[in-house]
C-alpha cells in the first residue's frame, strides 16, 4: 500500500482502489494528485494480476475540480503545463487497460467528472451530483469526454450554465449507471469488483476493447472487431470450461449483488 498526501493505492485478491486523499480540501485536483494518479494507473496497468480497478475518494466530496489555489503567481507555461499533468491522468487512467469502476459518493465539479469518465462506468448514491462550471470560471474543460456520455445539448447545458446534474439526472442521463444507498456503496462495489476479478481476464479484456474500439466504428466494422474477439477468446482460452461453468451457476448468479440498485 502506497499512502501520502494526495492519493492511496491498496491492492487486494485481484482488485485495486485508487483513492483520491485531500478530503480538507475536498479532493481538489493540483499537480502532486495529477502525477501520482497518472503513476498510479501506468503501475496497474502493468500488474498483472490486478483485474478490476475501483477509483474513489475520502470524505463527503469525490473531488471538487481544480485546484486553483496552485495556479497564483503561475505564468501561461506553467498552467499549461499543469492543465496537461491532468489531461495525461485522465488518459492513463482511461487507458488503465482493465475495467474500471468510479465510484462517486459526492459532487464531482469539473475535473472530479474527469476523473469519474475516464474509468469504464460510475455508481453513484443519492448524494452524487456532478457540475462543469469551467467557462464560468473563465477557463474551457470537460468538453470532450462529456458530450460523449450526455450527449451535446445536455454537455452545452451544463458548460453554459454551470448548473449541477443530480444523481437522478445523471442516471436519466446515463453518465452514471446505477445508483446505491450511501451506507452499502463502498461495500456494493467491492462484491461488483470482485465479481469482475474472478472473471475470465482475457474474456473482461476483450469485452472491453470491442466496446470501446465498436462504438468508435460503423457496424460492420463493430461486429468485425467482436468477431475477431471471440476469435482470439477461442484459441487463448478453455472456453468449454467457462460454459459449463456458467451453466452450473444459472441465471441468477448475480441476483444479490443487484439488489436495491437503481439503473439507467
């Protein structure tokens, strides 16, 4: 276990959970956290044996954007020098290589939602909210990732006006993809991460990609990318024992850990 100031990384049974760690100042993104959360997920994406990664944060607020205390007495060069620390941690963190679950308890502004779309998909309880106030504050971000979760209009919404999205909205939305009490959260995406880790690892990596490469194509290209997935699944792995395995656990082998969740 790595523990410091700005973030903890603690690894367990094939499941890592990066936590963000200012909960005083309320998660605020600035340099240190950028770097050490970029560290972070070049590290895990190389460790093989971590299977699934939950990214979550410390006290009541998942991260409350920027850190804009940093940026006085900063020169053009040096903010964008930092504006491109976070946009890398975005990006290994996207790139992270395995599923990645953001579990969002609290508002998320600006560069927390970053954060949280970066991974594969978001839980969240009924204290989620998320908020891009950038262009208010006189700055552009969370144009790109945005649109492409919530669409335009509803991304053009919230960047004009800064107005925060609910939890209930972010569900409609589909930005977040089921919600959870806030007294089991913690303890509902551990059993969903646990879940994923024992899991065919070449089966959840393929899935992955085929998503995310499928709805970057047109719909041949799409179902090539899938068939060249089972493909490879058929010639890597004993795909006869995961049949029968999953024969043997029946339809609701997943029952439980749905229960009392909402979903978009």
């Amino acid at each position: 276990m790595t523990d410091d100031q700005t973030l903890i990384v603690e690894l367990l049974d094939g499941v890592a959970e990066i936590v963000l760690n200012r909960p005083e100042q309320r998660n605020a993104l600035n340099a240190p956290m950028c770097d050490e959360l970029r560290a972070a997920a070049v590290r895990l994406r190389a460790d093989e044996s971590i299977r699934c990664v939950i990214v979550r944060a410390n006290g009541p607020v998942f991260c409350a954007g920027a850190d804009l205390k940093e940026r006085k007495g900063m020169n053009i060069d040096d903010v964008r020098a930092r504006r491109l620390k976070a946009f890398a941690a975005y990006d290994a963190l996207e790139k992270i290589g395995k599923p990645c679950i953001a579990l969002v308890e609290g508002p998320a502004v600006g560069s927390g939602g970053e954060i949280a779309m970066a991974c594969d998909f978001i839980v969240g309880t009924e204290k989620t909210s998320f908020r891009t106030p950038e262009a208010l504050w006189g700055t552009v971000g969370a144009t790109q990732r945005l649109p492409r979760v919530v669409g335009k209009r509803l991304a053009k919404d919230m960047a004009y006006t800064g107005r925060s999205l609910s939890a209930e909205e972010s569900l409609q939305a589909g930005l977040v993809s089921r919600i959870v009490p806030a007294h089991e959260a913690v303890k509902v995406v551990r059993q969903m991460a646990r879940d994923i880790a024992a899991a065919s690892p070449l089966a959840m990596q393929l899935t992955r990609d085929c998503i995310d490469r499928g709805v970057e194509s047109n719909p041949a290209g799409a179902l090539a990318i899938e068939i060249l997935a089972i493909d490879t699944l058929l010639q890597n792995s004993d795909w006869k024992e995961s049949i029968s395995s999953f024969g043997q656990r029946g339809d609701g082998a997943q029952d439980d850990q749905n229960n009392g969740a909402r979903h978009a």
